[in-house]
C-alpha cells in the first residue's frame, strides 16, 4: 500500500508538472511581440500653448478656430487682435503709430490695384512678418513682431503656410531673419530653411524641400530671429 501510494503521487506530481510547463509554454506563446513604440507626431496632440486672441469684442481660441477673421495681429505688447479686413488691422491703435504711419504712405504711393517694389502686399504692415495661408500672398494672414519659436498648432496655422512676406519700413530695426521648420518623427531630423528678408516668398511651392518637393502646407515651427 505504501509502494503504491508513493508511485501514486510521483505521477501526479510529474503530472503537475508537466501542466504547468505546457501552461506557462501556452501563456508564452499567446503573448503579443512587442513592437517598437512610434514617435509622436505634433498632428497627434493637442496644442500645448493655443494663442487666445481677441475678436469682434470677445475672446477665440486660435488654435480651434479663426471663427470669421480673415486677419489676426501680435502685438508689441503681447496681445493678439484679429480683423475682419485689412483697414481695420492697419487702423489698430494698438499697432505703433510709426509703422501705422509707414504702411499707409506706401499703400497710397503703390498705383491702384498694383503693388510697388516699396510697399508690401495686401495686408501686410511694415516690420512685421506677414504669413499667408495661401500662395500669391492670399489667404488668411497672421503678422508676427516679436522675436521667438512660433509653434503654428498653437495659432491654428500648422501646415497651412503658403507665402511669406517681411517689408521693411524702418532700417534703424534690426529685422534679422527668420527660420521655418518642418517638424519629423524620430528618425528622420526635422527639415529647415531660413529666410532672409527684405523681400517675399510668394509662392511655398517654389521653395526647395530638403530631400525633394516644396515647402507648400508643411510649415510648423515660425521662428522670427531679430537679434
């Protein structure tokens, strides 16, 4: 009885065993590989810093919608303004009276409807960066003054630019340049260009991609360098 007993329970304990070797061997098969992680691209997160601009006597957040606006301003103080036309931008009182005063002379010596190698395109003011979303200086605008990285998300411009315009009315500012990034997922670098003024890039399409293409609707990062 007892040589029997024994034997009973080594073939249940091998029994076991065995069990839990094919179980544990099951669990490991049905697990998933693990695949590498992908970095994230700006398109999958929200804006970190959305610029609430004021409009029409209320407050929008860019980075959701320009609502109506065909125009939005930055302002030396920080402030961003937002238009329904043109005139009404250059008429800001919060814009400096000095280049105020610039835009308007050259916009009344251009000839009608054409633009002058001494004025700048429609809507833009004097020592701002004037960005289009459209080629052919069109679109809805943003002027930028002060110096920084410009995240577009944050403006709800990313991947829309498409012409870009900086006019100088005053030599005594030091305008500097500025540098467009497109921004890429590890592990390819981000592509850059940077554009010296005075003048315009009309049209995005035209402008040189690193690797191939153009620069069309790939713009995320404005940075406007004056120093």
């Amino acid at each position: 009885m007892k040589r029997r007993s024994l034997t009973a329970a080594l073939v249940a304990t091998a029994s076991a065993t065995v069990l839990v070797l094919t179980s544990g061997t099951a669990v490991h098969a049905e697990e998933p590989t693990a695949e590498p992680s992908a970095t994230a691209t700006p398109a999958d997160e929200a804006p970190a810093n959305p610029v609430i601009a004021e409009y029409n006597g209320r407050e929008i957040n860019l980075a959701d919608s320009w609502e109506g606006a065909g125009s939005c301003t930055e302002l030396p103080s920080g402030e961003v303004h937002c238009y329904d036309s043109d005139a009404e931008a250059v008429a800001d009182p919060e814009l400096p009276a000095e280049i105020r005063e610039q835009t308007r002379k050259a916009a009344a010596a251009a000839p009608a409807g054409a633009r002058s190698a001494a004025a700048p395109p429609s809507g833009c003011v004097a020592d701002y960066w004037c960005l289009y979303m459209k080629v052919g200086y069109k679109g809805r605008l943003l002027r930028l003054y002060s110096d920084g990285k410009k995240d577009l998300a944050d403006w709800g411009c990313r991947d829309k630019l498409s012409a870009v315009y900086y006019w100088v009315g005053r030599y005594s500012v030091n305008y500097g340049d500025a540098k467009i990034t497109d921004l890429r997922s590890w592990p390819v670098e981000d592509r850059v260009r940077r554009l010296d003024p005075p003048g315009g890039w009309s049209d995005f399409t035209n402008l040189d991609y690193p690797g191939g293409g153009h620069w069309n609707n790939k713009v995320d990062i404005f940075e406007v360098r004056r120093a």
